[in-house]
C-alpha cells in the first residue's frame, strides 16, 4: 500500500484490502475499530462478545472487500452495518445456547394450572395450531417448527435445511401469513407473530 500525496480514502483502504493488501485492513481497522467496537459492546453487552462480533466483522470485510459496491453506499456504513450484523447474530446464537442448555430446575416457576374452562379452550387453541401447522408446506412448517420450537435462529435454520438464508426468511414470513389467516378466527389478532 503506498502513501501517495495524502491520507488514503476509505475506498482506497478497501480496492488496497480487494487487492490482497493485508496494511489496508489494518488501516480500515484504525479508522473504523474504536466504532465497531463500541457498536458491538451496546448491542452485546459484553466486552468478550463485542471483541468477537468485531472480529467476525473485519473478517467479513477481509473476504467481502472485492464484492463492495459504492453506489449502494459508503465504506464506513458497510463496516458498521456487518458489526451490527455479526453482533445481533452472536447475540441471538448466544441466547438460543442458553435456552437450549437451561435446566428444569434453573427455569422461572410455572404459573398456576388454570381452571377447566382454560383448559378446555387452550385444548382447542392448540388442536387449530396443529390443524394449521399441518395444512402449511412442508418447507414453511419445518423452517417455523426449528425456529419457534427448536429455538433455532433464522442463520442456523439456513444451515440445518442447507438453504440460503433468504429462502428461510421467505418461508417464514410466508408461513406465518398463512397461520395469521387460518388462526384469525380463534386467536385474537397480534397473538401470533
């Protein structure tokens, strides 16, 4: 990477680390370094885990640097942008670790058994979700049942079913408007989201 008459600009930074320049990541990491990290630490609220959502970012930006696109936007919002990315990611694969580890005995109480008419109406309320989940394509019902049952993040869905990760999005979405529109009538709306 050479100096030339001024500072690098950032897209230089970022055509130098295209170019296999391994200075340039560390200049874009002395410009941008102090940001992401305290970008990562609001949103993980550790320091260990900011430090590796910051890690995952610059690595991100290592292998994505060629694929960039400056009509879409400004390096430093790109940067920022795969920080808030990685560290929502290790938030939520963080969180899904923890539920999925958490013991009977570590878990809140359970609330008071309710009386024979809830019983009776949960029971019919659970029947129409099966009836529901059923009627979906398989595809949908499977992506929904790993991610609201399973614990799953949308990522991790993506790399159980070997989909890309847009595809889990669609089917989710999709298969949730199919379930608000057959459990409309016996769920009150914004019950199910």
């Amino acid at each position: 990477m050479s100096a030339g008459p001024g500072p690098l600009t950032e897209e230089d930074l970022l055509d130098a680390l295209a170019a296999g320049d391994r200075s340039a990541l560390a200049g874009l990491y002395d410009r941008y370094g102090r940001q992401a990290w305290a970008l990562a630490r609001r949103i993980c609220a550790d320091d260990a885990h900011a430090e590796d959502a910051v890690q995952e970012a610059f690595l991100a930006v290592w292998r994505g640097a060629a694929r960039f696109d400056a009509t879409r936007g400004r390096v430093g919002t790109w940067v920022m942008t795969l920080v808030h990315h990685k560290a929502v990611d290790l938030v939520r694969r963080e969180e899904g670790v923890r539920r999925r580890t958490t013991t009977l005995d570590e878990q809140q109480p359970l609330p008071a058994a309710p009386g024979a008419d809830g019983a009776a109406l949960a029971s019919v309320t659970a029947a129409a979700v099966r009836r529901a989940l059923a009627a979906l394509p398989e595809e949908q019902r499977h992506a929904l049942s790993l991610a609201y049952f399973g614990g799953y993040t949308q990522r991790e869905v993506a790399s159980l079913t070997d989909s890309p990760l847009g595809t889990v999005k669609s089917r989710m979405f999709a298969g949730l408007a199919r379930l608000r529109t057959a459990l409309g009538p016996v769920l009150a709306e914004g019950d199910l989201r």
